[in-house]
C-alpha cells in the first residue's frame, strides 16, 4: 500500500471514530435522561456510569449488527474509502446540527443514511441491498412502539403490585431510585452494544475495501477503539437532549425511569442478538412515552413526541442528501 493510501485510510478510520464519539455525546442523553431528570444522580456521576457500561459492552454482545452494517445494506464490492469518508461526514453533519437544535434523533439511522447516499452517489440506487434495508425500515416504526409497549406493561404490572400489596410511598421511591441503577447500566450495554457495532462495519467496509483484509470480518482492535470512542462520546455530555428526553416529553418519576430503561434495555438486547442496527433513540423515547400514557395519557406532551417522530423519518433522507453532496465535493477536490 503506498504511503499517502496509508495515511488516506488512518484518516478515514479516525474521521469513523469521531463519528462513534458523536454518537455517544448524542445519544447520551437517551441512558442518562432519566436518571438525571429523577435527580438518581448528578449529570457528571450519570455520564460516568453510562460510558462504563458503554464500553463494556463488547464483553457480552458479538458483531451481528456489525456484520448487517458491513455487508448487508450496500454491495460491498462498490464501496471505495471516498464512499465511507463521505457517509461519515455526512452522519456527523447532520448529528451536529440535531444536537445544536436539541432533537434527539437517530445516530443510527444518520450513519447508515450517510453511507447509503454516498454509495448510490458512487454507484446508483442499484447498489442497495433491498432485504437489508427492509429489515431496517421495520424496525424504524416497530423499535419505538416495542419500547412503548414493554415500558406500559412494566408500569402497569408494578403499579398493580404495589396497589395489591398497599405499599408505603417512601420505601417505593427509596428501591425504584436503586433499580433505576441497574437500569440505566442495562440499557448502556444495550446502546453500546448496538451502536459501536455500526462504526465496526463501517470500519470493517473500509478495511476490505483498501485490500487491508481479504475477507469481511471484525478484528478485535476495531472492536476496542469503537467501544472506547462511544464511551469518551458519552463522557462529553448532550445536556441539550437531556434536557428534551428527561423533562419536555413527560415529567419522570424515579419509578417511571426504571421501567422506561428496562423496556428498551430488553429491546436493545434483543435486537443486537438479531443483528438488527436499531435505533436507541426512538427505543427509549417510546418506552418513556408508554411508561408515562399508562399512568396517565396527558400526561406525555405528545407535540414533542411528534416533533420528534417527524425529525426521526427526516434523518436518513437528510443524511443521505448531506453525504451524496460530499461525496461530489471530494471528487472535485
């Protein structure tokens, strides 16, 4: 490989991991949000614990997204490092203007948007892996409803329980603060998990594309500096979406945020295991909502959710855009 391929590819692999580390300062607020805004912990003592969990991850989940992302949306025999680097810019663009305006959309979905647009401005839509997508797109509209779903049978199951069993208030608010813990440490594994996998596809695409190796796989290296930059992402904060995800979608009990993170702890677990590249942003903000219109339907701002759900359907289109746009730029250059 010659010298400037070399130094082409470690800029590449970087510009990769500084998308990984937005990712975490974007979606941070979805593992901290509600233990926050339940006053669980201070923001400093909650971004710690979930950046932990964040990279721990790897020690429990394998490459099935990775591999999904990798290989599964885009013929890989089309991608060149100019594809990846201008998916990449494109993602990161559009997280940064996201996070500016305070919505807490998909990283997710920003990344595979951006590496799809440029794909197809390399290569035409004829590079679209239909089945891989399809699978997607479903978990697009099923990812928030299942979170939404699980996060009202866990509020509705405890609240009967509590009802039946005439528990006192103060011993409920002192345990659900304690199972908020673990529950926002699970739903951390979920969301590190899940998203570092997609910058190891991405990064994996990129490897075989450049001939570094001969075959798709993940190497272990990979799966370290992706893990490692989600986590230093999450350590950088996201007050601003903290503050949507915590306080303008519904007010949070200590109880309603255990609930809410279990529900898509569950859901995110299930969904790496099938290497489905779900969204941990629309996961958590439906089990939040389902949690809280449980209790009480009003009591979720549902002009919020909706902005939300119409900021969720414009990201991969919009990413694709910013990254197609790229794409022709470097060209140029």
């Amino acid at each position: 490989m010659a010298e400037t391929n070399l130094v082409y590819l470690i800029f590449i692999i970087g510009v990769a991991l500084a998308f990984d580390f937005t990712n975490g300062m974007h979606d941070a607020a979805n593992s901290i949000a509600t233990i926050v805004s339940t006053k669980v912990l201070s923001p400093r003592l909650a971004v710690v614990w979930a950046a932990c969990f964040n990279f721990i991850a790897f020690l429990i989940f394998g490459t099935a997204v990775a591999k999904t992302i990798g290989q599964g949306l885009i013929d890989v025999s089309i991608v060149t490092p100019t594809v990846i680097l201008a998916g990449l810019l494109g993602a990161i663009g559009w997280n940064m203007i996201t996070w500016y305006f305070g919505l807490p959309t998909s990283s997710s979905h920003a990344l595979i948007g951006g590496y799809a647009g440029a794909a197809i401005a390399h290569g035409g839509f004829g590079v679209i892996i239909t089945a891989g997508w399809t699978k997607t797109i479903i978990f697009i509209f099923l990812a928030p409803m299942v979170g939404m779903f699980l996060g009202g049978v866990l509020i509705t199951a405890i609240s009967w329980f509590l009802h039946i069993t005439r528990a006192r208030p103060e011993p409920v608010i002192k345990w659900s603060r304690h199972t908020q813990l673990v529950s926002a440490a699970l739903y951390s594994l979920g969301h590190g998990g899940n998203d570092a996998q997609k910058t190891m596809g991405i990064i994996a695409s990129l490897l075989l594309s450049a001939g570094v190796i001969k075959t798709f796989f993940i190497p272990f290296w990979v799966v370290l500096a992706a893990h490692a930059a989600i986590g230093l992402g999450t350590l950088s904060g996201g007050w601003r979406i903290v503050k949507t995800m915590g306080q303008k979608i519904a007010k949070l009990r200590p109880i309603d945020g255990s609930c809410a993170e279990t529900a898509s702890a569950i859901s995110l677990f299930g969904a790496t295991w099938l290497g489905v590249p779900v969204s941990t942003t629309h996961v958590i903000t439906g089990a939040i909502s389902g949690t809280v219109a449980a209790r009480r339907f009003n009591a979720v701002h549902w002009d919020v959710t909706g902005r939300i759900v119409w900021a969720w359907l414009f990201t991969i289109p919009a990413a694709s855009i910013v990254a197609a746009i790229v794409f022709y730029l470097l060209n140029l250059v």
